[in-house]
C-alpha cells in the first residue's frame, strides 16, 4: 500500500512501453523522460502505468518510442513493504507531438531500455539484440520492435497483423 499521493502533470518522451497483468488487472508501464533543457543531466526519467483501458489502448496503437506526451497523474511513493520506487499513476494523457521520423544516411545503433536495436537505412527489417548481446529477433518494420521485445520477455510470439504474409 503506497504511503503518499501527489498531483502531477509533466510533458516528455515516451521511452520504453510495456503491457502486462498484475494485481490490479491489465497495465500498460512505459517511461517518459522528461527534462526543462537539452542537457541530459536535467532529465527525469517517470515511472509510469495506467490501469485505464482508454489510456493503454491509446499507448499500445497509437503511440510510439519518441513521442512527446502531456501526462497527468499522481505520483505515488511506495510505503514499508512496498516493492520499487516511486511511480506515476496516469490519468490522462494527450500527443504533444509525434516522434521524428529517422530518415537514415547510415546505419544506427539505438537503444531500448536493455535492448539494442540495428536500423539500416536500406531496409526497414529491424534486428534486435539484448545489450549483454543475445539475439532477440528480427522486427519486420521499426513499428514491431515493441512487439518483439514484448514477446521476448514473455515467451509468446510477437503479434502480427492479419493483413501481413508469411
């Protein structure tokens, strides 16, 4: 049981975006970064979840790494007992503005919370590895890494869309 409550309301970068279950039912966790200037040692990386299945719907089909979100909510310290740190229970939240498009000269090396990912300007194939360097799998477009990572940490296979080959 958290010992304290308070209002929030913050704007930043999605980061990394997960679906899972836990005792409060279906729960979409992600992080937001958020920093008042461009120097990384301002940023404030957030905690956050959302139980309301509006707001996890709105996480898992319409937005994306990199986006940039107005986010509302209470941010809830844990009490004795209580598992983790501090974290940030959404209420709301609204686009801000999309995450820019990577328009690649060359190839990039990129990083998703314990994962790395290869984008390679001449296909859209994604291959994804765990930073300590274990194969993870191939995303069919840069829009599916979260998929397969998901699908990674749960031992499931990646979703895909009906309207897809193979």
């Amino acid at each position: 049981m958290a010992s304290t409550s308070a209002a929030v309301l913050s704007a930043g970068g999605i980061d990394i975006l997960r679906l899972a279950a836990d005792d409060d039912g279906l729960v979409a966790r992600f992080q937001v970064v958020s920093s008042p200037t461009d120097d990384a040692t301002d940023e404030t990386v957030w905690a956050c979840r959302t139980t309301g299945p509006h707001l996890a719907q709105e996480l898992l089909t319409l937005m994306r790494s990199g986006d940039r979100l107005r986010i509302n909510g209470h941010l809830t310290l844990p009490g004795p007992g209580d598992e983790g740190g501090p974290r940030l229970d959404v209420d709301a939240l609204a686009l801000l503005a999309p995450a820019p498009t990577m328009d690649l000269a060359e190839t990039v090396l990129d990083r998703y919370g314990p994962y790395l990912c290869v984008f390679d300007p001449d296909t859209d194939v994604v291959p994804v590895f765990t930073t300590a360097g274990a194969w993870v799998g191939l995303a069919e477009h840069p829009d599916a890494i979260t998929d397969l990572i998901h699908a990674h940490e749960t031992g499931t296979r990646p979703t895909r869309n009906p309207d897809q080959k193979g």
